[in-house]
C-alpha cells in the first residue's frame, strides 16, 4: 500500500509540473499578444499624428499646441495614458521604429520610452539588443544607461574604432574571449560609498556581497557566484582568492582580487599564482583557462601595460569608482577615440 502511494504521489507531482508548464506557456502567449496590441496601438497612434502633421503641414511649435489640445481631449475620454509626454513618445516611436514586430514580447512600453531618450541611433540600438538579450527590467536598463554601459565597452575594447560601434549596435555585446567580457571602469554606485571615501578592502568585498545582484548585473553576461575568500592550500600555506565567479559563457572561473588603491608590481604575480591553481587543482576537463580580474581604485595605464604583460594567464586590471561616470566626458573619449 505503502509503495502504491508512494507511486501515486510521484504521478501526481508530475502532473503537476505539466499542467504548471502549460500555464505558464499560456501566460507567456496571452501577455505577448496583449503587449504587441499594446505597442502596436501606441505606434499606430503616432502614425495618426504624424501623418495630420504633414498632411495639414503643421510646424513643430503648432504640433506641440495640437498633442497638448490632443492629450486633454483624450484623457478626459479615455482616462490616463495620453499625456502629453505620452503621446510625443508615440508619435516619436512611429519615427524611429519601422515595425513593432522585432519589439513585441521582448520590450515593454516603459521600455521604448527610456530607449526614445536616447538620440544617437547606435547607442539606443545596443541598449535595445542587451534589453532584449538580457531580459533587463526598466530599473536594470536605466541603471545601465546612466552607468554609461555603452561608452565604457566602447572605450574597454581594444579597437576603438566604428566598426565596433556597429556592431555593439547591430548585436549587442557579444562575450567570444575574454577581453569582451572586461569593462574600465567597473561602476559600483549601489554601494552608496561617497567618492574618495577611504575604504578597506574586506569592507568592500562585504558590501558587493551584500549587494551580489548588482554586482553581477555590472559584471555582465554568463557570471554566477562561486564564492569569497576561496582558500588555496599550496605546501601547506593557504591563500584565499576575494571572489570567484564561473562564466558559463566563456566556460571558465573569474578569479577577482579587490584592491581599494592604486594597481602595484606584485598583485599581478599573486593573481597569476592563483590562476595556475585553479587551472591545475580545480578546472574540470572542460572548464577553459581561468581568467584573473584586479580591480583596483587607481591604475596608471602605461605601467599597467608592463606590469599585466608576459602572463601566459590572461590577467586583466580594470578601475573601479562608486559614483556614475561623468557622461559627457566619456562621450566626448568615445568620439575622439573613434575619430
């Protein structure tokens, strides 16, 4: 009797499961298709708008009387939605977009209008793909674009030149090495660490793993958390890894030490040291070469460039600031590297 219950309790959880996976997958089609009919209104509404402009060849000072005219009229009929903000964003989106079909099921409306701030076509372009790609919420993409996502992988790629700017734009940021997956600098401002706060470095360590959901969203594509302070016994004296990730992406651990000043001769070899383990004592066979990241307050380029060169392991140093980067300032980097 016992065994029979047993074997009707598993049938049942099965069941279960199915019958949850085909709900979910109706969820899933019902708010698709409400979300298309949703965007592909708000486009058609901008259609209607635009097309009377040129059809009754309105300026851009009378278009704007008119939406504001038009917004009340409609919020009185209609209820919210149609502010006038609103309905420039609609009338907006019919410009920029050719289609809503590529858009539906993937952006939300709050989506399109953060993208819609966004004047350069190529940036708004990028931030579209890893929204699509990554499944970022709003809140995930404004933090990206007030982070400078784009300028700071533009300005991290070795090529800093108009065919990656196409590409960012065409497929968003694709992780085939390495190098593609490091950022300079890294943005920790959900920390809340006031600029030039002195730091320790275990407080700091503390803190990104109080907020690990961030810190991977900074990090980027493919991390997972392994763990801090990893030890690593090698004859008999133990050392400990600040933080290990794996990259399912890349296939290989990330091993990061925190440094809260500026990048020195020695924490390269003491990074290389910890890569050697690991790629001896703790890789599977399919597992690549790990990858070492020094994250430090303060690196001076040129001798960066001797001190992380000559490592058969790829060791990479990156700045790191608490505080958003100065937009402007790495636009205006991004433009002169580029010309």
């Amino acid at each position: 009797m016992d065994a029979y219950m047993k074997n009707l309790s598993i049938i049942n959880n099965e069941l279960v499961e199915k019958i949850k996976s085909i709900i979910l997958r109706a969820r899933q089609r019902v708010y698709s298709n409400v979300n298309y009919e949703h965007l592909f209104s708000y486009w058609n509404i901008g259609k209607e708008i635009v097309s009377s402009e040129r059809k009754n060849h309105i300026d851009a000072n009378t278009s704007r009387q008119v939406i504001l005219a038009l917004s009340k009229k409609l919020t009185k009929e209609n209820g919210k939605g149609f502010s006038r903000s609103n309905l420039f964003n609609m009338r907006r989106f019919y410009l920029e977009y050719s289609s809503v079909q590529p858009l539906a099921g993937h952006l939300t409306w709050t989506h399109i209008c953060e993208l819609l701030t966004i004047e350069d076509k190529n940036k708004r372009s990028f931030y579209e793909k890893e929204t699509i790609n990554l499944s970022w919420s709003k809140r995930e993409l404004i933090r990206q674009i007030n982070s400078s996502l784009y300028e700071r992988l533009l300005l991290s790629a070795g090529k800093k030149n108009k065919e990656v700017v196409f590409k960012l734009a065409l497929k968003g940021q694709e992780i085939l090495n390495p190098e593609d997956a490091i950022k300079d600098p890294y943005v920790f401002e959900f920390l809340g660490v006031p600029e030039k706060k002195p730091l320790l470095e275990k407080d700091l360590e503390k803190k990104l793993i109080k907020h690990i959901e961030q810190f991977l969203l900074e990090l980027g594509k493919g991390f997972m958390f392994v763990g801090s302070q990893q030890r690593i016994t090698i004859n008999n004296t133990h050392y400990y890894v600040d933080m290990v990730f794996y990259n399912k992406i890349l296939r290989c651990y990330i091993l990061i030490e925190l440094k809260t000043r500026k990048l020195s001769i020695s924490d390269a070899g003491q990074l290389n040291t910890y890569l050697n383990y690991y790629k001896t004592e703790v890789n599977d066979k399919d597992d690549n070469s790990p990858v070492g990241i020094i994250l430090c307050a303060e690196k001076d380029e040129i001798t960066a460039e001797y001190i992380l060169t000559g490592f058969k392991n790829k060791v990479f140093a990156s700045k790191y600031t608490t505080i958003l980067p100065n937009k402007q300032k790495l636009i205006q980097e991004v433009a002169e590297a580029i010309k």
